[in-house]
C-alpha cells in the first residue's frame, strides 16, 4: 500500500444553509458571495432536502467565520432557506496521496478505520488526491493516530 499523509485542521468552522433552493446556480450565487470576500470554502458537501430543497454545507476558516456569517446570512433570506447553523467544534481530517484515485479500497478503508476508531463523519469531500471528513474537534487526534496506523504511517 502507498504512504500515504493525513492531516487534522481544527482551525476550521462549519456553517450549513439549511433547505436552500436546489437548482441549477445556487452553488455559483453562494461561492461567487464569499469569494467577493476573499472567503476560502475549504469543503463542500450538499445533501438533499424535501421539496426541492438541499442543505449545503461548508467549511471556511475560523478567521473567516463573522464575514461568512453575515454574508451567508444575507444569501439565506434572498433564497428564503430554512436557516443557518454554526458549528465551531469540528476538526477535517485529511488522507491525501498523489495516486489516491488509483488506489482501490481506499475509502472503504479510511472509513472503516474511522468507524472502528468510533468517529463519527459528518461530511465527505474527496478528489483524485485525498479524502477529506469533517469530524468533531475532540476526536481529532485519535482519528489521525488509527489513519496513521491502520494505513502503515
């Protein structure tokens, strides 16, 4: 199996819009209203929600959180979304390797590792180098140390 690197970020902060409009440009109309800006949106997850309805959730730096509120605050009631959550206490933990797409199993084994460390994943991203899970603060370090050991580090 290849080394691979895993990370933990705590300085992170998750905000998810509740029940915003699924339909084709929201994701545009919120990026292009952080990045006006200089928000950074580290992770993206959307889950859908009834009637038509998605919640979105992202990540952005803890530096970042009061301008991301007030902006995503403003976004909510223009596409009259359910509301705004806000949760500080999170950390991302992060496998990456340059090779990761071509490495089969790989999920299964990082979630694997994670569920037998009794971590719970609240959001996935993931791209052709790494694998990305929002968890919570407190379980940073032991979902670091079984990734670390579960994938030969």
């Amino acid at each position: 199996m290849p080394e691979f690197d895993v990370t933990s970020r705590t300085d992170v902060v998750k905000v998810i819009l509740n029940s915003a409009p699924d339909r084709p440009g929201i994701g545009a109309q919120i990026f292009g209203a952080l990045w006006s800006y200089d928000i950074n949106v580290e992770l993206v997850s959307s889950a859908p929600a009834p009637k038509g309805r998605a919640d979105v959730t992202l990540v952005v730096g803890k530096d970042h959180l009061n301008p991301a509120i007030l902006k995503l605050q403003k976004m909510k009631e223009e596409l009259d979304a359910k509301d705004l959550t806000v949760d500080q206490d999170i950390a991302i933990v992060t496998v990456s390797h340059p090779k990761l797409s071509r490495t089969p199993g790989i999920a299964a084994k990082v979630f694997s590792l994670l569920s037998q460390a009794d971590v719970n994943v609240e959001a996935i991203s993931s791209s052709t180098t790494s694998i990305a899970c929002v968890i919570r603060e407190k379980e940073g370090q032991k979902a670091v140390e079984a990734l670390q050991k579960g994938l030969g580090e």
